[in-house]
C-alpha cells in the first residue's frame, strides 16, 4: 500500500509531473508526416535532460528507450524505431520522466496531419474518457468507481476499452499500487488514498478489446496489438489525491 507524500514530497512529484508535461508538449510539435517514431524518441530524450531531469523509462525491466511511442493499432509500449508516420495515422506518445527521486507519467494521441473522421472521433472518445474517469475520482473513492464511468462512457460511443491493462500508483517508484483499470463497478477494486499519486490512462479500441501481445528484445516489458488492427489510443494523465478532491499534476 502506498504511503501518503509529505507536503516536501509532493512539491517534488508537482515539480516532475510539469516537466514530464512539458516534454510531451515539446515532442508533440514534431509530430507530422515523415518524421520516424525513433526521431521522435531523441527529441523527448534531448529535451527531458535539457530539463535537468532523466527519462524512467530507459532500461527499465531492459526497456531500451526512452518513451514508448505506439502508432495506430499497438495499444502501448510501442518501441520507437524506424516507422515513418504518414498522413492520416494516429500515435500515441508516452512519457515518464525522474528527477530527484520521483516520478511524473503522462501520455496523448496525437493525429498526423489530416485524418479520418473515424480517427478523429476515436481520439477525441480517448480523451473525454480520461477525463470522465478523472471527474470521478472522490477522496473515499473506489479504483472501481473510476473505471466504472470509464467503460460505460466509452462503450455508449461504440468502443471497447482494455481491461487488462491500466493507470497506476506512481511516485516514489514508477509503477505501484493501485491498479486503475478502464473498467469497474462502483464501490469495488482498490481503496484510493489521500496524498497519493496514480495515473488515469484508458486504453480505448475501435473495434474488439482482444490483443496480442509481443516481445521486446532484451526487456521484460511487452507491446501490444488490437487483434482486429483496428485503431487504438489513449491518453494519461498523472493525479494527487486530496482530503478534498484531486489535482491533475501533469498540466503543460
């Protein structure tokens, strides 16, 4: 369980939640047709240590890069390489960035160049549902009260959303507890505790919630794919839990 941030504690996890917001916004003005996800990479990287802070990412569980940067149908943990975006994609960019001992997690969809309505709409479903599950969030809430109004959002639009796959506690360390899935019932799941720190981030499919799952050379860490390779996308955004509400930390 995690230990509520002492009031020093929480200026440095505000702190590296507006930096890991800021390289996500820089790296987003990259984005356009015929850039590669891997140059993409570079950018977040030169600009997490021009801010005097690391990316989390790098060699974590042998995690080789330093964002995961998932186009089109990888839902995420999409490796940075070679890929050329092009008219009409939709990529996902997801940051985490560390500096003095905490971590800050946030990530977007973003649509390049011109794309289908159809993608569009997508995108636009992503997002609205981070931000429902975000406005559900109570300081006697439940994990299960987040991912409840997530789903039921989500699948009056005509979308699925990942089950297995979700936010999570975060500060001290990158990943802990609690689990914060895209799908729930109110009053159930894990407890949410006041001043701590967790992630909302849906993973929102086009077509089926099935996936496949894929490995990366030399890490722990997996990717994954909508089994149908329909779109997928997603957003996330790094939270602190209050006696009284909750602050989205992970504002640009």
């Amino acid at each position: 369980m995690q230990k509520p941030l002492s009031a020093e504690e929480i200026v440095k996890m505000k702190a590296v939640c507006k930096l890991a917001a800021k390289v996500l916004s820089h790296t987003g003005k990259f984005v356009k047709p015929g850039i590669t996800t891997l140059e993409l990479d570079k950018i977040a990287d030169d600009h997490t240590l021009s801010l005097g802070a690391v990316s989390a990412c790098i060699g974590y569980h042998g995690y080789p890069m330093s964002t995961c940067i998932s186009p089109n149908e990888i839902i995420c943990h999409g490796l940075p390489n070679d890929y050329v975006l092009k008219e009409g994609d939709i990529v996902n960019i997801d940051v985490t960035v560390k500096k003095d001992g905490f971590f800050g997690d946030t990530s977007k969809t973003f649509m390049v160049g011109q794309v289908s309505d159809a993608a569009a709409d997508l995108v636009e479903v992503a997002h609205q549902a981070m931000m429902i599950g975000i406005e559900t969030i109570t300081p006697n809430g439940w994990t299960g009260d987040i991912g409840f109004e997530t789903n039921k959002f989500v699948t009056r639009k005509g979308y699925t959303t990942i089950k297995e796959i979700g936010g999570h506690g975060i500060g001290r360390v990158f990943h802990t507890d609690p689990f914060v899935p895209a799908f729930g019932k109110k009053g159930k799941g894990e407890k949410l505790r006041p001043w701590t720190c967790f992630t909302v981030e849906p993973m929102v499919n086009q077509g089926t919630d099935d996936f496949e799952e894929f490995d990366i050379h030399g890490s722990s860490i997996k990717y994954y794919k909508t089994v149908d390779r329909k779109l997928s996308a997603q957003f996330e955004h790094t939270i602190l839990l209050t006696d009284t509400g909750y602050e989205i930390l992970t504002l640009d």
